[in-house]
C-alpha cells in the first residue's frame, strides 16, 4: 500500500468524565422507581398470580389447532394433510388422518399430538399451514409433574376456539376471518356458476329435443 493511501490516523475522541455512563443509569433507574409510585405505565410488576401482565402480541409459546362452531372436534379446520409435521424441524408433530370403513379419508386427524417437551416454538407449522388450522398460543402456565402425558398435548388440549383465537391476536385472526370468507364467497359464486351453466344446458338440449320431435310429427 502507497503512503498516500493510509488511513488518516484517528482524531482524538471527545472528553469523557470516567463513571457518567453508569450515573446516568442510575438516574434512569431511580426515574423508574419514583414514578413507578403514581404512574401506572412505570408499575413494571403486576401481583402474580392474582393478576397477569399482558402478553405482547408477538409473544409465542406452543401451538394450538382452530375449530369454528360449538364442536371442538368436529369444528377442527385440521384436514391432517401433515404439512406441519413434516416441515417440524425437531419432528415433534404426530398426525394420523381419519378414515372411513371403506379407507376413504375423513380430511381430519384422528390423532393430533404435539410433543411440547420437545417443540422449540419455531412457528413453522403455523406459517405452513395451507389451511388456517394451527397457530401459535400465549399460554404460559404449563408446568406439570407429569413429565410424558403431561407434555404430550393431544387433539382435545390442542384444540381451541376461533373465538379464542381473535382474543388472542386479533389483528391476525381478523386477517385469517376476512381471507376465508372471501374464499367461500369465490366458492359459492363458482358453484352458482356451474349450476346456472348446467341448467342453462339442460334447457337447451331439452329446446333441441322438443324441436326435433315437433320436426318428425309434422314430416
Ligand atoms: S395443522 Fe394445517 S398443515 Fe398441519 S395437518 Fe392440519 S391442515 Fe395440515
Ligand atoms: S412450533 Fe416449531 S417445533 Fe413446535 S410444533 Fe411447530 S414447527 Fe414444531
């Protein structure tokens, strides 16, 4: 390298007074504890367990699975396509699908288990799935004794409201709630389509059949 491409050596830096860094720390943490007397927005802590601070929205434990309506199993969004359970990166995620006597599948799982000792609350399941059926929870107090069945979480415990889910992130279920009922709108003017064309056709071969009778009695 040139001389004259050195760097230029470094100006000196501003003066400092040794320990203000740490005074104004502390004067940020005496603020707090001042007005933490009479402000509520500076009462960092609430009295667990009679009261909880809220979570923030972007808080996420462990997954849960979605059912619309009164029936927490029937309701299931769930069609056990497995997308979740392959794309689990620590493969925690255990679904059989449903099927009737004659092997025909039922498009719901008859088993749903998610090993949460295992899950590392990735959120890759909510992301993939195609069917607005898991997303994450809020849920915190999950401790248990238990350490097999009681961390193994099957369809019944996994399963929760559509209700329950707009409590929980409204923003995102009121995203999911308005994509889905377009989806069904577009399904049923598809369907109103196809009817409308299937009777229209109906019409005309019956008109074509008629005509053709109404020539062979008049030949
Ligand atoms: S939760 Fe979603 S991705 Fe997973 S099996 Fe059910 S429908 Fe498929
Ligand atoms: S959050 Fe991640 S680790 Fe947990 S079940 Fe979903 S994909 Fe698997």
């Amino acid at each position: 390298m040139s001389i004259d491409r050195l760097p230029a050596p470094k100006k000196p830096g501003r003066w400092s007074v040794p320990g203000l860094g740490l005074l104004k720390g502390l004067a940020v943490t005496g603020k707090n504890m001042v007005q933490s007397f009479y402000r509520e927005d500076r009462m960092t802590t609430v009295q667990y367990p009679e009261e909880r601070a809220p979570i923030s929205p972007n808080f996420r434990n462990f997954p849960f699975l979605v059912y619309d309506n009164e029936d927490s199993l029937a309701g299931l969004r769930c069609v056990a396509c497995s997308i979740c359970e392959k794309e689990c990166p620590p493969q925690c995620i255990y679904i059989v699908l449903e099927r009737d006597e004659n092997g025909k599948s039922l498009k719901r799982p008859k088993i749903f288990d998610i090993d949460v000792s295992v899950c590392m609350n990735c959120g890759i399941c909510a992301e993939v799935c195609p069917f607005d059926a898991i997303y994450m929870d809020g849920e915190y107090e999950l401790s248990t004794d238990n350490r097999f069945e009681g961390l193994l979480f099957n369809r019944e415990r996994l399963a929760k409201s559509a209700a329950y889910h707009a409590k929980l992130r409204p923003e995102q279920a009121a995203e999911v709630e308005a994509k889905r009922k377009a989806e069904e709108e577009k399904k049923l003017a598809a369907q109103a389509a196809k009817e409308a064309k299937a009777k229209a056709d109906k019409e005309a071969k019956d008109k074509a059949a008629a005509e053709t009778e109404q020539k062979g009695e008049s030949a």
